[in-house]
C-alpha cells in the first residue's frame, strides 16, 4: 500500500479566482517515491496529475518543496501541512 509522506493544501483567491492545489509526496509499495498534485476550484471536483518519480526520498523531498514554493510565489496561500 502506498503511503502518503508529505501533504500541503495550498489555497489561491482573488477577484473571482477561488482555486485549491494539494501536494503529496507518496512512498509507494516498491520503496520509490512520486508527487501527485490535485487541484480545482474550491468545492468542485479536483483534477490530478503525478508530477514525478524518484528513486531517493531526498530528491523527492526537493521537487516537493519546489513545487510548493513555486505555488506561493504565485501567490497561493499554505492552509494545511501534514507530516508523517
């Protein structure tokens, strides 16, 4: 069973813009490591993509944060972080 390591909510609202993205970073069942990224208006369904896959969890931990870090530099807001 994959297990989820890291999850970040992130949250973005301007004007009429009300949209969600949700970040994690998975173990999966062989010992690898991927991103899955959701995201949506608030309160509508959710898209989903996996944004990569990685044999180590360091470098999985990066592209983790970057992508994070690129969404608030947009200026979305971080609303939940869970750790594992």
């Amino acid at each position: 069973m994959n297990t989820i390591i890291l999850k970040t909510r992130l949250w973005f609202y301007s004007g009429t813009s009300d949209k969600v993205y949700v970040v994690q970073l998975i173990k999966t069942v062989g010992g690898n490591f991927m991103l899955r990224a959701e995201w949506g208006r608030r309160g509508k369904s959710m898209q989903s993509q996996v944004k990569g896959a990685f044999e180590g969890e360091w470098e999985a931990k990066r592209a983790f944060h970057g992508l994070v870090g690129e969404k608030t530099q947009k200026g979305y807001q971080i609303v939940e972080e869970v750790r594992v």
